[in-house]
C-alpha cells in the first residue's frame, strides 16, 4: 500500500492458541500537503513451541516482527518517487524440528543413537535450535503520479 495525502491508519491485535500473539498496524499521513505523505506497517508475532523435543533442549516457538516504510514525493503532476524502506527478523527454530517420518528425522541420519520421535509434534534434537533470519532492504522507484491518484 502507497503512502497517502490523507491520514488513515488500521490496527489489529489477536490472541490464540499456544499463546499465539499476532499484532498489525499500519499507518499514513501527508508531511507536506499534496508534496511528501509517508506511510509505516509493522506486523509481529509471537507464539510459544507446540513441538516436544524428546533429545535435548526445548524447541523454542515462534518470534518474528516486520517493519515497512515508504516516503512518496509528488515532484510535479506528472512524476513521484517512492522511497521504501524495509526490515525484518524471524526466530523459528520449529523450522528445524522437522516432524518425523517412521520415527525418523534428519538429526537421527546424522546421530543414530538418539530416542526415535514416535508422536505428532515430537522431535529428537541434541542441538540448539537457534534459527534467526534477517533482511534488510531499501529501494527508490520513480513512478507517474498518475498511479497515486
């Protein structure tokens, strides 16, 4: 969504299970009227792990957040540039925690003596299952201020 001359904003907030929060927000206002808007959207996540590690440490839940930004420049009526600006992180050792296939996962193929997982949800992990991923980004688009209208 683009940056707009008149203020709007949406926010929502929800809980569900395994304590699962979910928040959003998403934010725009004009800076200088008719010249500069900017707009802002922020999700984040948060969720405890439904999965049982039967190896080793516990397999952490979810975490993630994401942070969105732009800045629209009407120069004339005929030209605009967007200015976007973006980060973002995600915790998701669950990614690791691959669900078992006839009792097998990928960290038994590499250490065969660890407890066979033999349940929905369960995992046999010796190792810390820190899995972070980051991304950073900005890009600057000129656009025909037609497509703001």
């Amino acid at each position: 969504m683009n940056p707009s001359f008149e203020p709007e904003g949406r926010f929502a907030l929800s809980y569900g299970r395994f304590n699962d929060v979910k928040l959003n927000f998403y934010g725009s206002l004009p800076i200088v009227p008719d010249v500069m808007a900017a707009n802002i959207a922020v999700a984040y996540r948060n969720e405890d792990s439904f999965t049982r590690n039967i190896a080793g440490p516990e397999v952490d839940g979810l975490n993630e957040y994401a942070v969105r930004s732009k800045l629209l420049f009407e120069l004339s009526s005929n030209l605009s540039f967007v200015l976007t600006g973006n980060h973002s992180r995600i915790d998701n050792a669950r990614q690791l925690a691959f669900a078992p296939y006839q009792g097998n996962n990928t960290q038994n193929l590499r250490n065969p003596t660890l407890p066979r997982p033999s349940r929905p949800f369960e995992v046999a992990l010796n190792e810390p299952t820190d899995f972070v991923t980051r991304n950073t980004g900005v890009s600057l688009k000129g656009v025909p201020s037609s497509a703001y209208s």
